[in-house]
C-alpha cells in the first residue's frame, strides 16, 4: 500500500495570492516609476509628474513623457540654492526666486525729514510774504510761525 500525503488545497490558493500580489506590486512600481525617479532625484516638478502619472500613465504616452522628463530638468541654475526647472514655464509648483539688488535705494523711498523740512520752510516763506504785504500783522505771523515749527 501506498502512503499518500494528504493535500490541501488551501496551499494552491495562498500561493497563488501571494504570485498576484507580487505581480500587482511590481505592476505598481513601474506605473508609478517616473514619480519615483522624480522624488529621488528631488525635481521641482515631483509633485505635478506624481499626479500626471497617477491619473493618466496608463496611456502609455503620458508615462513615457514623465520618464523623460523625470529624468532631465528643463533649466540647470548657476546658483546652487536655484530651481532647476522652473525657468522652463512648466514649472508650475515651485516658485523660482529672483534676487533684485537696489543700486540706490535713496531714489525709491526719500527720507520723510526732507520732506516735512522743505514743507516748514515753504509754509514760513508764504508766511513771510503774508507780513510783508501786509496781510497778517507782526503778532499773527509770530503765533503762525510759532505753530510752523512745533510741528
């Protein structure tokens, strides 16, 4: 007589799970792999190639342009804290900062002491040209005057 070992089918079955769910998990990481690129490569546009490939990598064409453009950044900056990428126009969730250097900053924003100065000294010389003609008498342009210069 012969000894069988029992089987169960139970066996196939979880084998066979574990076979799909490997597909599957593969099958995810190269759908998913220009994002992933794009991550570790630290793109500007991680997070717009992450969503392209999301939704639309399944038409093939739209995986192959986030590979490639995972891939190559569209502008290298000469500054090492710059974007690389953004100067393209398809940079859409990165800022790219300028840095502006005022060559004379005096011209953009005159100090407010000149201005209130040559206010006092015009508002005086009308004054004066009040007494002289004859307008307000020597009390009225004293007080007047008085009031100029406090302010």
């Amino acid at each position: 007589m012969l000894a069988s070992t029992p089987s169960f089918a139970g066996d196939d079955v979880d084998s066979g799970y574990a076979i799909i769910g490997a597909f599957l998990l593969i099958g995810a990481i190269v759908y998913e792999l220009p994002a992933i690129i794009a991550f570790a490569r630290s793109h500007p546009n991680r997070w717009l190639i992450l969503v392209l490939c999301t939704a639309l990598a399944g038409t093939g064409i739209v995986w192959l342009g986030c590979l490639i453009w995972a891939f190559k950044a569209l502008h290298i900056s000469n500054d090492p804290d710059g974007s690389n990428g953004g100067e393209s126009g398809l940079n859409l969730l990165a800022n790219d900062v300028q840095r502006v250097r005022l060559e004379n900053p005096s011209i953009m924003h005159p100090p407010i002491v000149q201005t209130v100065h040559h206010d006092a000294i015009d508002k005086l010389e009308r004054l004066k040209k009040l007494l002289d003609d004859g307008v307000i008498d020597d009390a009225q342009f004293r007080r007047m005057r008085d009031l100029i210069a406090s302010g």
